[in-house]
C-alpha cells in the first residue's frame, strides 16, 4: 500500500473518531425537548403535503433557540396548504432526535414573511418551468439538474426509479460537475479553459443546486483535480477522496450519520478502486469494445460499494448493475443539453430536453417491470465489515482478480437466501 495512501486513510479514519465524539457532545449538550419559541426559517426542500399539513425541509437561520442556529431541520406546519414563503418566521416546538431538529407548528403561528431578493436557483427554476411544458419532465428536471427531493415527481415514477434501482441517478453528484467542467474546459485553449471550468462548477455547486454531502463532495475533488492539473501534475483521485471526506466531516461533523454522503463516499471509492491496476484488462479489448464493457465493469463496483449500505434500510436491486449503463445512454444527452440551458439561463430549444426526459421516464418505467430486487438485511455492524474488507480486496487485486471482492458479500447474500 502506497505510503501517501496509509496517511489518508489513517487521518480520514481520525477524524472519523473525533466527529463522532464532537456529535455525542452535541447530543448531551442539546436536551431532546428545546420547548417552544420563534424562529426564523428558510425553506430548503420541497414542501410534500398529507392529511394533516405540510412537511417540508427548512434552514434555521435564528430566533429564540441559538443553539439551533445554522441547522437544517424538519417543520411540520399544521393545517397549511402551502408554505407562506421561502423564509419566513413561525413559533413552533423543537425536538432533537439523533443530532436531527424536528419543528412542530400551525399555520396559525406563521409570524411574518421575511422578504429577501429571489435567489439565482429560485430564477433558474422560474425559467425552466416556463420553457418546459410536460409536467413529468419538469419534475424530472428539478431533482436531476436542480437537486430538489425526488417526492416532487409523480408516486409512479419514484416507485419505478426505485424497483430498478436507478435512484441513485436523480442525485447531483459528481456526474454533473465533471460534464460542466468537460463542456467549460474544452470553450477556451489551454489553462484558460482550466480556470472556466473551475468557475462554472463553483457557480453550479453554490448557486444552482443545495451544497448537499455527495455536491460537496463532489466538488472539493473536482476543484483540487483542477488546482492539481493547473500545475502539471497527475491528480490522485484516491487521495482526493479521502481529503474530501476529512475535510467534509471536521467542517460537517453530523455528516457522520448522513446515508446520501457515506453512499457517495462509497460509490465513489469503489469507482476509483476498480479502476485501479486493470491494464491488463484494457489491453486485452478492442478499442471498440472496451467503453461498453468498463460502463458495465464500473456500475457493478459502484453497486457492490453501496449494496451493503443500502441493505441496513432497504432492499437491493442488482438488476441497476445492467440497467445504470442502458438509461445512462439517455442520461449522458440529458444532462449535457440540460448543463447547456442552466448556462445559458434556459435560451435553448427546449425539445430536444424534453423529448429525452420523456424517453428517460418511459424507459425506467418499462424496465421497472422486470426489475428484481433482494431482501438482505444488513445491520450497521456488519455493512461497514463488508464495505472495508471488499475495498481492502479492491486496492491490491489486479485485472479480473477484482471480481473476489464481491465474495464478502456472499455469505450475508446467502443467509437472506436461506
């Protein structure tokens, strides 16, 4: 094992230990009743209604409660058909459960409206919605280029992004950030295209979609890819990861229980590491062939790096391992026009979005019916065994030998089997 490697891993796995003492001091030091008061809030998710109200995902930004100051908490407003406002001010209760805020509410006790300037997010959506026609489509575009919940597209769409366990690709990650800097990058000659894409994927990260764990993630490796690059030199993206994810937690500590950053931090690894030592492999391939089979290769580590994460809360579906390559076709077109509208503030046709998002959505839908999905569940224990053994298997295998590291997945797979 190389030796800068050792250092990375040793000193991500310490400040793994000190952001888990830094959130129980926080859990004693925050009683799991706050009481009641006001507060001001800005609404970060998209509000999903039910019988009794609204619940929607919100930033606190002050009132009575400053120990709450810079949170994100979940309200439920009562008896509200919608949210007054993006920010807002509202007296409500406020419970902690497990490092997380939960506010209880009326839409009676809404205080005041605070007015601020619209944002450049709020903008680009504005524009997108009066561009894009087809209802779906817009849904699919605001939790795929805009980072919005998934629960904003129809019930039957989730449930088929779900079955085939193509979830994962609603999420902005590290996809989208490396297709603006490709597009950028490749406008101007040179060093000069270098410093385009790094300002594009800064205004793309911190003003178009929420700096959620796999964006900030994403975009720590991609800005020091860039810096790294600019002074001629090979990036590390192993190394890259793990200073991400250091960074991520002593700034982030709560991100330690967060399941959207330990699945990018995984899905991620497991890419980097199956990439590792396979020269054997390509050399082996035609040229023609080989782009196929790594899209295939890639998606099956991607999978085996999340499988056991997924597992402590829901079922696996292996069958995304083929279908992630065949919607990626899609995908690929998709987002590179949509990355082309966010830049030019949605000035382009819109057709040719919309005829893809469509045929994303139909295709999904269809592959959902024969979708297969595993029940092997997981305790928390025992995913994180897993996940470090196969990716210890992963950084010394070569070529095909990599394949063994899904055999620490087999007795846990067999045990659900029996």
């Amino acid at each position: 094992m190389k030796g800068r490697h050792v250092k990375h891993v040793l000193l991500f796995f310490l400040v793994l230990l000190v952001s888990f003492l830094r959130i129980e001091k926080d859990r004693e030091y925050l009683p799991d009743d706050l009481g009641s008061g006001s507060l001001m809030v800005s609404v970060e998710g998209v509000p999903q209604e039910d019988e009794r109200g609204l619940k929607v995902k919100v930033k606190l930004l002050g009132g009575d409660m400053p120990e709450v100051y810079g949170k994100v908490g979940y309200l439920t407003l009562f008896g509200a058909g919608d949210v007054p406002s993006r920010n807002f001010e509202v007296f409500g209760h406020v419970k902690v459960h497990n490092g997380k805020v939960f506010i209880s509410s009326s839409w009676k006790d809404i205080k005041r409206i605070i007015l601020v300037g619209e944002s450049l997010r709020d903008k680009l959506i504005k524009r997108m919605e009066e561009k894009i026609k087809d209802t779906e489509v817009k849904a699919l575009l605001l939790s795929y280029l805009f980072g919005a919940a998934q629960d904003v597209m129809p019930f039957e769409y989730q449930a088929s992004f779900w079955r085939t366990g193509l979830l994962h690709l609603l999420v902005v990650s590290g996809f989208h950030l490396t297709l603006i800097a490709l597009i950028l990058k490749h406008l101007l000659p040179g060093r000069y295209g270098f410093f385009l894409a790094l300002l594009g994927v800064s205004w793309y990260a911190f003003f178009v979609v929420p700096m959620d764990p796999p964006v900030l993630r994403a975009y720590l490796m991609l800005l020091f890819a860039i810096l790294i690059k600019l002074l001629d030199r090979r990036p590390d993206y192993l190394s890259l990861l793990f200073f991400s994810g250091y960074v991520i937690l002593s700034l982030y500590p709560e991100y330690l229980t967060s399941y959207s950053f330990w699945l990018s931090f995984s899905a991620t690894l497991y890419l980097i590491l199956s990439g590792m030592n396979t020269n054997g492999i390509k050399n082996s391939m035609s040229e023609r062939f080989y782009p196929i089979f790594i899209s295939f290769w890639s998606t099956f580590f991607a999978f085996l790096g999340t499988a056991s994460i997924v597992s402590t809360l829901s079922l696996t579906t292996p069958a995304s391992v083929l279908f992630t390559p065949i919607v990626g076709l899609l995908f690929v077109p998709f987002t590179a026009y949509g990355i082309l509208e966010v830049l030019t503030f949605f000035s382009l046709p819109s057709f040719p979005l919309e005829w893809l998002g469509k045929a994303i959505l139909s295709s999904v839908s269809l592959l959902s019916y024969v979708s297969l999905t595993v029940n092997t569940p997981l305790s928390v224990e025992e995913a994180v065994l897993i996940t470090l053994l196969s990716a210890f298997m992963l950084y010394f295998l070569k070529n095909w030998w990599k394949l063994l590291a899904g055999v620490s997945f087999m007795p846990f797979l067999l045990r659900s089997l029996l």
